[in-house]
C-alpha cells in the first residue's frame, strides 16, 4: 500500500488489510448519510480549536474552506465514497487532506471517532425527529379534519371486534388523533436526552488539550454537553429510544390499517378509500385492494425488527466504545426512513377516505348495542347494576329466541322482566340519544366532540375550514 494511500490509522501496522476485511468493516455505504452532520461538528471543532489557540487562525480558516468545499463535493454527487477508509469520517478526512495538505490531519487533534460519531448520530437523530414531528403534526390534522367534516356521522363502537355501544364516528377519529399526539410527546421528550454533545470525550478518557465544549456545543446548538466520557462515547440510549418511538408510532399505523382494511371490506362496508392508495388484482377486475394499509402492517415488522437489533446489539457491551455500536447505524435509520414514510402515506390516506354514512347508522343498533342504555336506566330507577345486567341480559336472550331487536319490543314485553320498566323506557330506542348521554368529559357525546375539536384547534392551530 503506497504511503499516501494507508489507513489513516495504519502507523503500528506492517500489513495490508485483507479486502475481505476491509468490505466486512467497512460502513461508508450506509454512514455516508451522516457526512453533513460529520462536516458540521468538524467545522464547530475545529472553529473551537482556533478560538482556544490549539490551531493557528489560518489552519483553521484553510480546514473549514476545505470542509466547506468537501460539502459542496458530496451534495453535488462529486464525492467519491471509498471503501478502503471504513467510513463517512474517515473518507472526508482524506479527501481534505488531499486537498488542504498535511494540515488537514490537524482537524482530529483533541478527538477521537468514537466521539465524533456520537456526536454526528445525535445531530442527525435531532434532525430527523423534527421531520417526523412536523408529519406526526400532519396525521393529528388528517385526524382533526375527519372528526370536523363528519362531526354528525354515527357508527357502531367495538370491543372484541363485536358491536358494543353506538359511537360518534368524529369520536373514533379523536381517538387516533390522541394517539398520535402521544407519539409526538414522547419524541419531544426524547430530544431532551438527544440534545447533549458528547463531543471532547475523545476515545474513553477525554483529552489533555484544554477544549472549550460548551463553546462548540453552543456552534452546534446542543443544550449541554455530556458529563462523563466513558458513558458519553458508549452512549446509544438515544438510539433505541427512537427506534422505540418509531415502533410505537407504527403500531399506531398498524392499528389504524387493520381497521381501514376491515371497515373497506364488503362485510364492514363503512368507508370509501381513495383511488389512488389501493391496487388492482392482475386477475380478478372487480377488486379494489387497500396494499398500502396491508404494507403499514408489514412494515411495522420491520422496525420491530430495527427495535430488536439495537436492544440486541447494546445488550452485552462492556465500556466502554465497541466496533459493535458500527451496527446501530442501519437499524436507526431504516426506522427513521420507513416511519417517515409511513406516516406521509397515512396522513393522505385518512385526508381522503370517505364513511359510508348510511351503511354506519344503519349498523350502529346492531348486535343489541343499546343494551347497556336499558341497564343504566334501571340502575337510575334504584336496581342494583349488577341485577339491572342480569335483567337486560334475560332481555336479550328472549330477543334472540324471538328474532327481534331491542327496538322491536313493546313496554308489555319489557315489563315481563321488570315492573320498573315505564313508558320512557322507549325513548331510549335511539343511537343518537345514547351517544349524547355519555356527555361527559372524554365521552362520545356531541357536546363533548365539539369541545375536544375546539381544545385541539387552540392547541394546534390547524384553521381548518
């Protein structure tokens, strides 16, 4: 290996790597999306080092020009990647070498890659959850403006997939709407532990040049530097924790596609979803398949997958810096990438869908959904409720052997179970009068829908029309 062509840290070595090795190390394939990142804390680096007078002012002005022109290189597609130097770091530390000369190798003094790349990955897991918040912000307003546009649509509310009590279809969308809302709170909370700088930690111990950090955490826009050096180059809690969120947040996204594929079927018949996010069949014309919720399914799999590889990885690390936290790399941004993506698809998704108003309403008594109106009525009049859902589930049972609806009942046949039962009982024959009794805080009420639609509109200001 020519002299200008060897590692980097190749001083102590008689041989060349193996090419296997080196294709078997390398991570420049994948870590090269860091390299904005990488150049940035190079740049607030090495503008520390002139500030303290490690580095003469015009090293530092001649390092940050070449970093500047190495940027330029990689956004214009010029840059060439080279495997045989391992990684994002190590391939722009060469090229500004190559084009700055021998005091481009003054850059690295005062820092190790094992602080450098924990300081890139948390600088890009601070970017990438601002995108993500942004599209979480997104899916609460596809959400939001359902509830708003469908604010009178009724429909039947589940438990075990079984009809259970009739609700507001704006009610079902708030819901999702909070889970959501949920997921954004935690990748806030995240970012409070994303947004320390590790930077100055050096290989393990930290180093004998007196850097100022908080200097360049400051140029970096760090909120505070790490407090140990030992945990600060170790450190990939950041890391799972957002694959976490990620997983949590396609759960939610796999929640929400089994009920659009079950609601699209021609059992469920309650919503219409736009053209442009199902597929056809290669054989049978009729169909209208919904794939891309049936993808969020699958792809929620997938960063289970990336959660499981990071826990996995981390598990059995002594401290402090291992070559194994190189694989931390593909799982986060594999994650980042397909929740991104996921949620851009959704938003869009719930933006057009339609409901089925009829076919919901329609469905919304079904399954004896009113029931526990009956029971409640009873326990108001002074049964106990337990002996009220003794009472209205004996009701049932004789409308099953009857083939009749609880609406189909008059109040003779009520009172065959109990003399409480009054001309008012009837009255309660309603979908709409049971979901406006539940007229408390967090209920399906109208009143209440309203008064959450108006919370969230202060909270988000979405100006919805």
């Amino acid at each position: 290996m020519s002299g200008n062509e060897k590692k980097l840290w190749g001083g102590r070595f008689k041989e060349e790597t193996d090419k296997l090795i080196e294709q078997y190390t390398e991570s420049v394939s994948y870590d090269k999306k860091l390299a904005p990142f990488d150049i940035a804390g190079s740049i607030a680096h090495v503008t520390m080092l002139g500030k303290q007078e490690i580095l003469k002012e015009e090293e530092v002005s001649k390092i940050i020009s070449g970093l500047n022109d190495i940027l330029e290189e990689i956004e214009n597609g010029q840059f060439e990647w080279k495997e045989k130097f391992e990684d994002v770091h190590m391939n722009i530390e060469k090229r500004l070498t190559e084009k700055i000369g021998t005091v481009g190798g003054k850059l690295h003094t005062g820092r190790s890659r094992n602080d450098q790349v924990a300081t890139d990955a948390r600088l890009f897991v601070r970017y990438e959850i601002e995108n993500i918040l942004e599209l979480l912000k997104k899916t609460r307003k596809a959400f939001y403006t359902q509830a708003k546009k469908h604010m009178d649509v009724v429909m039947p509310g589940y438990t075990h997939l079984q009809i259970a009590q009739p609700v507001l279809y704006a009610h079902h969308m708030l819901a999702y709407y909070q889970m959501f809302k949920r997921d954004a709170e935690r990748f806030k909370d995240t970012l409070k532990r994303v947004d320390v700088m590790p930077l100055g930690s050096a290989a393990i111990a930290g180093t004998s040049y007196p850097l100022d950090r908080k200097f360049t955490a400051e140029l970096l826009k760090f909120n505070s530097v790490t407090r140990n050096s030992m945990d600060a180059v170790s450190d990939r809690d950041f890391v799972a924790e957002t694959i976490f969120n990620c997983a949590l947040v396609m759960t939610h996204l796999s929640r929400l596609s089994e009920e659009l594929i079950l609601w699209s079927t021609e059992e469920f018949n309650f919503i219409n979803l736009p053209d442009a996010f199902c597929t056809g069949s290669s054989i049978m014309p009729q169909k209208k398949n919904p794939d891309v919720s049936e993808l969020t399914r699958g792809k929620t799999g997938r960063v289970y997958g990336d959660l499981m590889a990071i826990l996995t990885i981390l598990k059995g690390l002594p401290l402090t810096y291992n070559r194994d936290l190189q694989e931390d790399k593909e799982p986060l941004f594999d994650a980042i990438k397909t929740v991104k993506l996921a949620l851009a698809v959704n938003a869009k998704i719930v933006e057009g869908m339609e409901p089925k108003k009829e076919r919901m309403k329609n469905q919304a008594p079904k399954g004896f959904s009113l029931a526990t109106d009956i029971a409640d009525y009873l326990a108001k009049k002074g049964t106990p409720f337990r002996e009220a859902h003794r009472i209205v589930g004996e009701i049932v049972a004789f409308c099953l052997d009857s083939e009749k609806s609880l609406e189909d009942l008059s109040l003779e046949e009520f009172k065959r179970f109990s003399d409480i039962f009054e001309k008012d009982t009837l009255n309660l024959m309603s979908v709409e009068g049971s979901i406006n009794s539940r007229n408390i805080t967090g209920g399906t009420a109208k009143e209440q829908v309203l008064k959450e639609l108006e919370k969230i509109e202060n909270e988000e200001k979405f100006n919805i029309k």
